[in-house]
C-alpha cells in the first residue's frame, strides 16, 4: 500500500525586506526562494492526474512537469520545460496574477494554500540567470520576415515564439530601450529592470533583431513595412499607453501626474537617482492616487520611496473590490499606505501660481451590481470634504495609443480606438497583419498580453506557411 504523502497546508513564506528599510529603496521587495524552499515548495503538489493548474495558464505552461522536476533537483530541466511555453518566466515568476491564473485550479488550493506556482517559476528562472542560459533549440530558416510592432509582453512572447519557428523577426520599439511597459510601467521594487533586460537578450540569442527609437506611424507605416520593407506578415503589440483622465475642475494643475508618466519617469527614466540620472520628478508631502488597481499601488508605493511623508490611495469602492493583487495590497498597507476607500475626487484646488493645495472629494456608498458584476458606487449627497494634498496621481486606466491603428490602411477598429482581432487567432481585419495585448482588449495583465502574442505567432507561422503553398 502506498505511502500517504504529507499535506502542508501552506505555502513557504516568501523572503522580502523589513517595510521599514525597503520605504527607504527602490531594490527588489520580494527576495525569493533558495534551493531548499523550492524543493520543499515543489513538494506540496500532488501531480493531480488531471492538472486542473495548467487550464489556468495562457501560455500553456505544463506546471506538474516543471514542479516534479524541481521537486527532484533537476532545476536545468524544470527552466527548460517552461521555456518551451514561456519566453519571460523570470518576469512572469514576478508579475503574473497566479491567484487568479493557474493557482486558482489547484487541487490542494480547495481546502488548503494552493502551490506556490509562480514563486517557483521565478525560483527556475533566477538560477538560470544566475548561471548563464541554457541554449535553446530553433528550427532552420524558413526565408519569412515578420515584423513585430512594441516591445512589451505580447511583442516580446510572439517574437520568440516565432524565431523558434525559423522565421526571421524584427522588433521595432518607439522608445530607446525594450521592455514596454515592462521597463516604463512597473516599478523596479517589483520588478528589476536588470532581470526585463536579461530576458530580452536571451531573445536576441534566438536570432530575434530588436530596434529600438522606431515609431511605427511615423518612420514607416505598417504598409510601408509590408509593401517596401519586404515583411511578409506583421504584429501590433503597441500595448495601451494612453492614460484616462477624470475631466474634473483643476485636473490640469501643476502637481497633478497621469500615472502613465509618473511611473516612466520613475522607473524607465530613473528619476529616484536625479541628478545621477537627467530626468527630475516633484514629489510633494502629501500624494493622493486616485484608482484601486495594480499601477494605483505602484504610484503610492513608489510615491513614498519619492520621499512623500503621507501616499493616499482614494478608491470609489470598498476594500473588497479592489482590483489589485491582494500581494500588492498588503505590501502597500505594510509600507504605510493609506486608503481612502468610497471617496472619489470632484474638484483638484489650486493656490495661485497653479501648484495643487487640496482635492476636493465626494462620500459613496455601494449601490447595486454594475456591468463589471461589482456594486456600483452611489455618491451620497452633501458628503463634501476636501483632503489635504499637494500630488495627485490618477491611475485610472489606460487606452490604446491610437498612432499605429490610425495611419494603417484597411484595420477595424473598436469605439475606444482598439483594434478588432479574433481572440482564437489574433489575426485583424487586414491580411497578413496580427495583433495582441492592451492595443487589442485594453489594459490588462502581463500574462494575458503573452497569452495574446502566443496565439497570434502560432497564427502567423500557419499564415505564412499558407502563403508558400
């Protein structure tokens, strides 16, 4: 008769740094495991026959393989077992949601802590950095070009995945450094720029050509890249850059950030190493982000590593419906953060020279469900007040940048400027032209963008192939 294994009913706890010192520096918050917690970790899975874990996947990560072989030491080939599905596991290991991804089908997460899924795909994917990466197979040239537009994680995931098919790929990036949101949008306590850039080089050993400074709509439009640049297909993966505003009174005064330039200052321009860097930033001492998401939690959190003495977070719904990671959340209550929840700013006050002294907010209360299947939030009238503030960061979401979808001939676009792509396949409205992530379904996850890039190079390798016969 078998032997019963063990059930420990949760996960290893992560290492990090004290609240107290990391407030103090941009370094990595979470320190992640050593060998022996890894394996320890990798121990908890009980290799369910079924995998629920892996529907919970969108690059289709065969997470018992990958766990088994950790559990038994063969660290080489548990990175490699991901990286036949993922192309950013150090990255993704940081930032991807698994509670709400594969973490949420664990068996052992139905009456107990789910496996630490991601904690061990960052664990793999650090010893491989930490030792030099491991060659990777890549079929023989097929004589195709794509071009693959953005740099960000649905760029990056299709352009991989396509040089491994034996296609020649180009990425073309707007800014002077790859990355997309990656590099500009998260900040380097969650997630090391050194470690974004570690990635994009493993790439670049796959044959992929990254060129960077190149704005699509402007140096060459996707047309031109087709009909005089010789590509024989193309991806859109310009990701959702354009930051929403609230449209309030004094929302244009001096002192007031989308959280779209606040972080790119922050983290793609290092304005925490001003005048070491060129780029400043002006913090004041008291800084309200409006939105209860994942950037909203980068702007505080970082606002207070900024030297801000107090960083509000003011959210028109109750704790409950934050949209952010609960990990985020609890980080930020760790470093000091404040909440404001069931507030929502109406007016921004101004002094005379214009800088912001004040933001005036309305009281709310949860009314019945919405579209979104959270209580909508109802303004209870005369509940008035004004908070006392110098910054205000909003962080209330982003749209597409509408430069590319614009100057592309023959593209359908959605009402918000998006562009219309069939989610099974990626491919557009235009032949031969493909396109993924935030520029098609607006500002989603990391995961979800890669998930996209997958689909569409599995797409585009069938396109081309097609073309040839």
């Amino acid at each position: 008769m078998a032997e019963k294994k063990e059930i420990i009913p949760k996960k290893h706890p992560m290492p990090a740094q004290e609240p107290v010192e990391r407030i103090r520096n941009f370094n990595e918050v979470a320190l992640g495991y050593d060998e022996e917690t890894a394996v320890a970790e990798a121990k908890r899975c009980l290799q369910c026959k079924k995998e629920p874990c892996r529907q919970g996947c969108p690059v289709e990560v065969d997470i018992p393989a990958f766990i088994k072989l950790v559990a038994e030491r063969d660290f080489a080939g548990a990175i490699k077992k991901i990286k036949e599905k993922n192309a950013l596991p150090a990255v993704c290991g940081r930032v991807c949601p698994q509670e709400n991804q594969c973490e949420k089908y664990c068996t052992l997460g139905k009456k107990h802590e789910p496996v630490g899924i991601g904690r061990l795909e960052r664990f793999c994917a650090d010893w491989e950095l930490a030792r030099g990466v491991l060659p990777q197979e890549v079929a023989p040239p097929t004589g195709f070009k794509v071009a693959v537009v953005g740099s960000g994680p649905a760029g990056l995931t299709c352009a991989a995945d396509l040089a491994k098919l034996g296609h020649k790929v180009t990425v073309f990036e707007a800014l002077h450094v790859a990355g997309g949101v990656l590099m500009y949008g998260i900040p380097e306590f969650r997630l090391p720029k050194r470690v974004v850039q570690a990635e994009i080089e493993n790439l670049k050993k796959l044959g992929v050509e990254i060129v960077t400074n190149a704005v699509v709509g402007k140096f060459a439009t996707v047309d031109e890249l087709m009909e005089e640049e010789g590509f024989d297909a193309v991806f859109i993966g310009t990701g959702a850059g354009l930051p929403y505003f609230m449209n309030i009174p004094g929302e244009n005064s001096c002192g007031v950030y989308s959280a779209n330039e606040f972080l790119t200052r922050t983290n793609l321009m290092k304005a925490y190493l001003f005048p070491e860097w060129d780029t400043p930033i002006k913090v004041g001492r008291k800084v309200a982000v409006i939105g209860g998401g994942n950037v909203a939690m980068d702007a505080a959190r970082t606002a207070l590593r900024l030297g801000a003495e107090e960083s509000w977070i003011v959210y028109r719904r109750s704790e409950k419906e934050l949209p952010a990671r609960h990990e985020e959340v609890e980080h930020a209550k760790e470093e000091g953060i404040k909440f404001a929840f069931l507030t929502n700013p109406v007016r921004i006050l101004a002094d005379e020279n214009g800088w912001v002294k004040g933001m005036e907010c309305l009281r709310y209360e949860l009314g019945e469900p919405d579209e979104s299947g959270r209580r909508r939030p109802v303004p209870i009238p005369g509940s008035e007040f004004v908070m006392d503030v110098d910054t205000v960061v909003v962080a209330i979401g982003q749209a597409p940048n509408p430069l590319v979808p614009r100057t592309t001939r023959g593209l359908e676009l959605g009402r918000k400027g998006n562009i219309v792509a069939d989610p099974q396949t990626g491919a557009t409205s235009k032949p031969g032209v493909f396109a993924g992530g935030d520029v098609v379904t607006g500002a989603a996850t990391v995961i979800l963008a890669m998930g996209a890039g997958r689909i569409a190079a599995r797409s585009i390798h069938d396109y081309l192939l097609h073309k040839r016969a």
